[in-house]
C-alpha cells in the first residue's frame, strides 16, 4: 500500500514496512547516521538520524513511515542537535585525526564536515584506552570506538562468531574482545569477517594497507558524506 | 580605497604555543597572497615581526595548545589583548600531538625521558628556574580563554587560512566550505 509523507517539505514515497531514513534514502534525500548500515536492522543508539516528527524528535532509522507524516531533518535546529551529539563523540575517545590511518575514510570525521563542526566545543577526556595489535591482520584502536555495535551485529548475525561486545554501563561503556585474554589473537575472528569491514571509524584496521591511498584522496576528502552516500549506496 | 585616505590596517598577532611551527609555515603556503595581505594587514607579535608582547589587536592567531605555564601567560595575553581570538590548526583545537601525553604520568614521562632512557648516563629532571613548569595535562586552548573562530587542520591550508582571513577581514561570516575543512 504505503502512502507519501513530506521531508522537509517535500513529498516523499514510502513501502509498507520502510523506515523514514529508507524512504528518504530511496528517494535520494539523506540523513546523518553512523550505528545504521543499509545490511543491517536499525539500532538506534548514536541518534545522529534525529529527525522531528508531528514536534517530537523520533530515530529516522526505526521509525516507520506513516502517510501524510511531516518530517523535519535538514534544519538548523536539529543539525545543531546533530553536531552536539558529534562533539560529545569526539571528546568522549581520542579522536585525533592526524595520527589516524581511518582519516578520510573516516563517517564521524566526514559527518563533523557535513555539519560544519569546526571544533569539539566540550572538555576532552582523554580516556586510557590501550590498542590491541596482537592480530596478525588486523590492529584493534578502541580510542576511536564510538559504541555503534556494528562489529558486535557483524561478528555475531552474519560471521556467526561473536568476537566483540559491549561491557560496562554509561561513561564506563567500552568495546571487548571475546577471549579470556581480552586479545583479538585468541578468537577465531579472520580478515574475511564481515565485522573486519564494518567499522565506520578507526577502531578495526587491516594491517600493512594503512596509506596505500594517501591522504587527500580518500573517500570523503573531496566528496561530501551526503554526496557518497546518495551516489554510492554507502 | 583611496590612496589619499589612508585606511587604519588591521592588527594581526601570531603565536605558537605547543604546536610545531607548522600552522605558521602554512601561513607562509599563502604564497604571493601574502603581499595581498600586507596591504590591509599589520602584524604585532609575532615570529614574523620577533615583537615579545602582544599590543591591542584585532586578530590573534594561536598555534600549539597549552603544555606550560609560559603557554597559559601567553595565551591569556593574546586574549587580553585580540578582539577576536581563532584556535589555528588541531592543536589548539584538541590538544593535538602534545596531548598524546595526556593518558600517561607527567612524572614517568620526564623520568622516562631524562633519567631512565637508553644512553642516558648521570640523568636528571631539568629543573632551572627560567623553565616554564609543564602542565599535568595539555589542553585545548578553549579550555582556557574563550575562543572566537578555530580553523582545523594539521596543519589548515594555506587556502583555508586565506579563505577565513579575507572573509573575517571583509566583514563576513568566516565559514570554511568542505574541501577546505580538513581535520588531518
């Protein structure tokens, strides 16, 4: 059946069953995400796919659309609200992108040029978050972790191994590795994973291909997230 | 602008506190700009000038974040002085390199570094009174002062520090389009 809703103003499709965020998507209009991946159910927790509906502020990525819905996304209000969420982000891990191999390729480091964060605004933490190199393939960074959960879906819903977790609750919350050493070396988890590839920020990184592209001519270093997202699908 | 009414030229002052000089060297990527620049620009303290005290000014730039004691005087100098004060390059937005320190002891670095290290022989913390005493942590520059604009980068362009002077200068909004807003 579905219906037709307006996005910022605009009239919009939808299918029974889509979500605002896939509706918006399919018709080439984008809204900020980082936990939400188009092979995955949505989930909800980094809130940069904020969107106000009817005055209230829903998750455009679980919230299905409804005929004659007025959707608010690209305002400044809510871009505002968006960059917030980004700030806290970025002072919450250490986030320093010079030093960082992800840089250029990186969703949190080109949603922050997407929506104009030219500082992190908030006292830095600073956490402790020692890296795990002991993989042979692949170099674990947790400074960078921004808790989506899509290494953790990965590993556990399509590579059926469950090499990652969240522990600990709040300010506390922090990525492990399923072994009893806390090493990546002692799981089964390979480079072919799914959950080798998932990672929108620097977190999981493939060993000896760090600057194979240099910087400058990375995904999102000429082309804005919204424009590779609506041209490529991603 | 007529040459018989001479405008009063902007003030500018620069400095770098924890930073490596880079922001600075990318200032000079401005090229021939810079002779652009010059008409419309003075520059009070500043490497370029060797000035030691910053004057009343317009516009202070700040390289480097804040690792000393030295770098909290300065810095506040700059804010005493600079109407409008911009964060340049990334670390003075976010502590940068120098804050890398920042999960680790103060005291195990130095003794790691003056006493400990391969090859050192008869070590010890240097200690002269002249030395500005080291922070615990390296900070953000807004931290400290209020901050009026940043510019990231490690370092920011040449273009993107002309594209945000020319506009600040002009009497526009500086807002540094996508190329030109680079955190690496």
């Amino acid at each position: 059946m579905g219906g037709t809703f307006l996005f910022d103003g605009q009239p919009v499709p939808f299918e029974d069953g889509q979500t605002i965020l896939q509706a918006a998507r399919a018709a080439g209009r984008y809204i900020p995400h980082l936990c939400w991946h188009p092979d995955f159910p949505p989930h909800g927790s980094c809130k940069l796919c904020i969107v106000k509906v009817g005055g209230r502020h829903v998750s455009s990525c679980a919230l299905p659309a409804r005929d004659g819905m007025e959707v608010e996304s690209n305002t400044p209000e809510i871009n505002g609200e968006r960059r917030a969420l980004l700030q806290m982000l970025f002072v919450e891990g250490n986030h320093f992108c010079p030093s960082c191999e992800k840089s250029g390729n990186c969703q949190l480091q080109a949603l922050a040029y997407e929506l104009d964060m030219s500082s992190a605004r908030f006292a830095h933490f600073f956490p402790d978050r020692p890296v795990d190199a002991s993989h042979p393939d692949v170099l674990l960074d947790f400074n960078r972790c921004i808790f989506c959960e899509l290494c953790v879906r990965a590993s556990r819903d399509v590579d059926g191994k469950g090499v990652f977790a969240l522990t600990d609750r709040g300010i506390h919350k922090h990525l492990v590795v399923n072994a009893e050493s806390g090493r990546l070396a002692d799981t089964d988890f390979a480079v072919t994973d799914r959950a080798a590839d998932i990672c929108p920020v620097g977190v999981i990184l493939r060993k000896r291909v760090g600057f194979a592209v240099p910087i400058g001519e990375r995904k999102y270093d000429r082309a804005s997230i919204s424009t590779v997202a609506m041209e490529k699908g991603e | 602008m007529s040459d018989s009414i001479p405008m009063p030229r902007v003030r500018v002052a620069t400095t770098s506190l924890a930073g490596c000089f880079g922001c600075h060297m990318s200032f000079l990527d401005m090229d021939e700009r810079l002779l652009d620049l010059a008409k419309v620009v003075e520059f009070d303290r500043s490497p370029l000038t060797d000035i030691k005290h910053c004057g009343p000014c317009d516009i202070g730039l700040i390289e480097g974040g804040v690792c000393n004691a030295e770098n909290v005087h300065v810095l506040r100098e700059f804010r005493r002085n600079c109407k409008t004060l911009v964060a340049v390059g990334a670390c003075a937005i976010n502590g940068g390199l120098p804050a890398q320190r920042n999960h680790l002891d103060l005291g195990d670095c130095l003794q790691q570094v003056y006493v400990k290290r391969d090859g050192v022989e008869d070590g010890g913390v240097p200690d002269d009174p002249e030395l500005p005493l080291l922070l615990d942590r390296v900070h953000p520059i807004h931290e400290v002062v209020r901050v009026d604009y940043f510019i990231p980068g490690c370092p920011p362009s040449g273009d993107a520090i002309w594209t945000f002077l020319t506009d600040l200068i002009g009497g526009r909004t500086p807002r540094l389009p996508h190329p030109l807003l680079h955190f690496d």
